[in-house]
C-alpha cells in the first residue's frame, strides 16, 4: 500500500463511491456553500464540506457522505508537500478517514476495518507528521488494537505527538510514566506531560485538570521542582534531559 512514501486510497473505497452516487438531493445548494470553490480543486472548501457534514453544521448530518469529501480529498492530496497552508487539511482528512474505518459507519459498506485504519494514521502521521494521528496510532499500539500490544511503538509515537503538542498524548504519556507503566518510572517528566496537558486540554476535559492536580498533590517537592525545571527546557524550546 505504500508508493515511493505514499499511501493510495483510491481503490480500497472505490466501493462506497457507487452507494454515494443515488439521486440525493444535496444540501449544499439549500446552505449556501460554494460548490464552485469546491469543484476549483479548494481544499479548505472541501475539507468544510466535510465537516460540516459530519457535524450536522448547517446541512443534514451524514457520515458517509462526510466518509466521501474526505476520501476525495485523501486521494487527490496525497502527496500535498507537508508545510503548506492545505497539508494540514490533507493529513486532517486522513485522519478523519482513519477514524472511520476504526469504528465504521453504521448500516452502510463502510465497516470497521482496523488495519486499514492504522495504515491510514501511520501514513498521517509519517509523512505529514500529523499529531493527531500520531496519537491515535500510538494508542493502537497501547492498546493491542489490531494487533499484539506494542510498547515501544505506541511510546514512540505517543512521544512524537506529544512534542508537537497533542494533549491527549501527553495526557497518556504523563500517566504511563508516572505510573511506571509498559515504560521506565520518570515521575518529574510525567508531571511535566500532565501539565502540558492540563493547559492545552479544552474545557470540557476535566478529567485531565483533575487527574494533574491530583498528581501535583501526591508528587514530593523535589518531583515538583524537577517537573518545573523541564517544564521551563520545554517553553525555552531546549531538549530535555534524558
């Protein structure tokens, strides 16, 4: 499946292209979207279609059809240079494309489909460097999702994204080295991860802003002061300490 570093998804959804083909009336004309810009080839265009889609945001919410803009924006983008203003659509549509094959679509020929989702994230996440898909493909690999666990992979990727600054990931990662869980025990560092987390997390996220505190209550002083030392490394842009 991959070319020269790049993931094809032409073929494999060439099946749900004819269920998307029935006379429908499209909601687009009724909401006021350019369809225009979208037949111009305009990524951000397309991409808002599709969200809006998925959503339900101004139009009659539809997964597949969502699936379908995705799919179309997946193939035609592929090798979208990482960088510019459109890959962070591109690598977005990838990523809402491996989120449903992860869960499927109900009543529809999109079904589950784990490996075919993790070889979407792990295109995402490769050559876009996707942060968000560097943090579902490291929490398959945590969780044995389609395969055995695998530690070292799901660290490796869940560090990725955490440096970028996912804060699911470095939710993750602060609990599994505080807890000394499938990687060595770094209480400092994990803190430092919680709270990267607890400031980047949205409002509705509690469970972080609480599983922090908590973590800062039961944390020593010198665990404290050691966190806050990398916290600082991280803001100034330097490397941390192994």
């Amino acid at each position: 499946m991959m070319a020269s570093g790049i993931y094809h998804l032409a073929s494999p959804h060439s099946q749900v292209h004819n269920s998307l083909a029935s006379g429908a009336d499209d909601p687009r004309a009724a909401s006021g979207i350019n369809v225009v810009g979208e037949r111009a080839d305009d990524v951000v265009a397309q991409w808002n279609l599709g969200r809006m889609y998925a959503a339900g945001d101004g139009v009659k919410h539809d997964d597949l059809r969502a699936f379908e803009v995705f799919r179309g924006i997946a193939d035609a983008h592929a090798e979208e240079i990482p960088g510019t203003p459109q890959a962070r659509f591109v690598a977005n549509a990838f990523v809402a494309l491996g989120n449903y094959y992860l869960e499927g679509i109900p009543d529809t020929e999109v079904k589950p489909d784990i490996e075919r989702a993790r070889n979407v994230y792990t295109y995402a996440a490769s050559y876009f460097g996707d942060r968000d898909a560097q943090y579902r493909l490291g929490r398959m690999y945590l969780d044995g999702n389609g395969g055995p666990q695998e530690p070292k992979q799901a660290a490796r990727w869940l560090s990725l994204a955490a440096g970028n600054g996912q804060y699911e990931a470095q939710a993750l990662l602060g609990e599994l080295l505080l807890n000394g869980e499938y990687l060595p025990r770094q209480t400092a560092r994990g803190l430092m991860y919680l709270i990267l987390a607890c400031d980047g997390a949205p409002r509705g996220e509690s469970w972080i802003r609480d599983r922090c505190a908590l973590a800062l209550k039961q944390a020593t002083a010198e665990e404290r002061a050691a966190a806050l030392v990398d916290l600082e490394r991280w803001l100034n842009g330097q490397p941390l300490k192994p």
